[in-house]
C-alpha cells in the first residue's frame, strides 16, 4: 500500500491499524532547534481522543504519544522524528460479525476488491484511528507557525440542519472548547447536543460542517501550478475520513455573484491589503496576507446500529446490524483533525517558500 506519506519537505509518513499494538508515523523535514511542548502535543491528542464525553464513541483510549527519535534535552534534533501511540481499548469481537460482509458506505468492499484481503477489525488501516497520528505531527507543526505568528482555530459550524449563521469576525474562538460539540455560540452548541443525542439514541448518525479560519499568514504561501495552497488545502481536507466537501473563501456561494460583487478591491496604505475578502486569503494560488478561511463537510458515520440490507464476499444477499462504540456524529473530534492538517500544509509550504528568492 503506497500513499502513506503527506508533504514535500515537511513529512508525515504513518503507520498501524485501528484494532493493532500501536499507531505511529515518521516525520521528516522538522527544522532542528524547535522546543517541543510534550503537554501542548499531549492536549491536541486528547482534544482528538475517543470517550471525552457522551456524543462521541466510548472507545477508551489513552492516546498517550511515545516519542522514540528527533528529539534531544526538549528540542528537535533535525533529524527524523519517531512516535507511537498504543492501542489500549481494542475489542475486536466487535467486528466478528462482518468477517465476510460488507458494511455500507465503508472501505470493505474495495479494500477487498483492491488487496484481496482486509483486517476487519475496525477497517484497518482504513480506520478514523489512523488521525490521532495527523494530529500529533500537526501539533509539531503548530509549534512552528506559532513561531510566525500564524493561528489556526476550527470549529463546528453545521450538524445536519442546524446552522451556524454568524460572519466568523463576530465568533469569540476561546469559546469553541466550551462546550462537547466545539462550537463557539453556546445556543446553538446546545441545540447541536440535542440533535446528536435525538439521533444517537435512534442508533443513527449525522454530519455537518467544520469552518476554519487561518490568520497572519504571511503573503507568498503556495507553489503555482499543481501545487496552489487551496489545492493542497483541498487534498489535504479530502484525505480526512468521512470528508465529502471542501470550499474555500466564497465557495460555491460565489457562483451567484457578479465580477463586480465578487472582485476584492485593493485598498492603498503602507500594508496592501483588500476591502474583501472572498478569495479566502488565496489569489493565484498563493497567499495573499488576508485570513483564509474554508468549510470542510463531512458525512453522516456509515456504522449505524440498525438493521442494514448487504451482500457478502460471494455477492449474496445478507443483513448487517452495526455493533461496538461509534461516533454518532464526527464532527467534535474532527475539529483538531482539520486544524492539524491544515498546520501540515501550512508549515511544508512556509518552508518551501524559503528557497524561491534570495533574502538580505
């Protein structure tokens, strides 16, 4: 299986499967020299982790992070940085009921159908487990755009009809942690709760939307052409499990307006800035000093605890009820999964962005 890894100069390479002896990843390109935050890593991991409160899967996992290489007296080394992360709470019984079913709308079928054979326990490698490593080497990463300055903050912005309407300008971030949901309007966080426990007890499940908002980017961010920042953003979005949508600035709003509406008007000061902004911070594919700002949608949880029609691997007809501990609803714990892959991005492009001019 190739496409493990993420990135040009600032790499993540992970490994493991959900119901294995530990997940782990290699990251490479880490400039020597950056103090490491254990508590911070530890904090993102936990923001990440199964069993944090009610909404989400009771899945009891630890995710404590073992680092084994790149890092010496507190600092990166320079050189590759090595970590694990144990599997603590694997109850693999769980899955014995689908050893030769395919769940809808999971990775069973074309698992099978690509490697002919499948650890289905969990899905394997296809597992949502795989992130808690994402969030580990994005952790890194924040560590070093907090060195610029730079401030991902994302939040829950939609669980199936019930809407966050508020312009992000007008949204205090320091709220987002208040509340299981991670969403930073208190009121509406509460009526999300009710919607998920209304379908968790249903024994379905629900998605919605992330929004995530990046400021003081720097102007320059984004490699033209295949390599544009929103591109990179996009696939780096998409990778995440359950993802079925990515829009940037405008988004697919944009389609209704007018050049004249859309077009963001310089304003002339010591700073070149713009009036607006629906370009999202990115013109060109680069980053233009503006926040970017994008919305990531993700599907409903395909495992439901109800009766499912299904075929088996011999293509004969056969019913599945999901078993085990499953999010009715992603979005709480996905919120620093979005973050960290978009300090991913981020951070492998501030440091390509070193090598493309000269500098007194």
């Amino acid at each position: 299986m190739s496409g493990n890894s993420f990135g040009k100069l600032f790499t993540v390479s992970t490994f493991g499967e959900s119901h294995g002896e530990a997940l782990g990843g290699v990251i490479d390109g880490c400039p020597a020299g950056l103090s490491i935050d254990l508590d911070f890593i530890q904090s993102e991991l936990d923001r990440r982790k199964p069993g944090q409160s009610h909404i989400v899967t009771q899945r009891k996992e630890g995710d404590k992070v073992e680092f084994l290489s790149g890092i010496f007296e507190g600092k990166t080394t320079g050189t590759s940085i090595g970590f694990i992360i144990r599997n603590e709470n694997q109850k693999s019984k769980d899955y014995n009921h689908n050893v030769d079913v395919y769940r809808p709308s999971h990775a069973d079928y074309t698992y099978d159908a690509k490697y002919g054979h499948r650890d289905y326990r969990g899905g394997g490698r296809s597992s949502a487990r795989e992130t808690a490593c994402r969030v580990v080497a994005g952790a890194i990463a924040k560590l070093i755009l907090k060195e610029y300055g730079i401030v991902i903050n994302a939040y829950t912005s939609q669980v199936g009809d019930i809407k966050l309407l508020k312009n992000y300008h007008d949204l205090d971030f320091s709220k987002i942690e208040s509340n299981i949901v991670r969403c930073p309007d208190e009121l509406i966080a509460e009526t999300m709760i009710q919607k998920i426990e209304q379908v968790r007890k249903a024994g379905d499940t629900i998605g919605g939307q992330i929004a995530c908002v990046v400021k003081n980017v720097p102007v320059g961010l984004g490699e033209p052409v295949f390599d544009k920042l929103h591109a990179d953003l996009g696939k780096a979005m998409l990778s995440i499990n359950a993802v079925k949508g990515f829009e940037y600035g405008s988004g697919f709003a944009g389609t209704k307006m007018l050049g004249s509406e859309h077009n963001d008007a310089f304003k002339a000061g010591d700073k070149i800035t713009t009036a607006t902004n629906h370009s999202g911070g990115i013109q060109g594919g680069i980053s233009n000093g503006e926040d970017i700002y994008f919305n990531v949608a993700f599907k409903p949880v395909a495992t439901i605890m109800q009766n499912q029609e299904t075929v088996n691997a011999k293509g004969e007809a056969a019913e599945i009820h999901g078993k085990g501990r499953h999010d009715p609803c992603v979005l709480p714990r996905a919120v620093p999964i979005v973050e960290a892959m978009a300090a991913l991005v981020l951070v492998d492009h501030l440091l390509r962005s070193r090598t493309n001019k000269l500098r007194n």
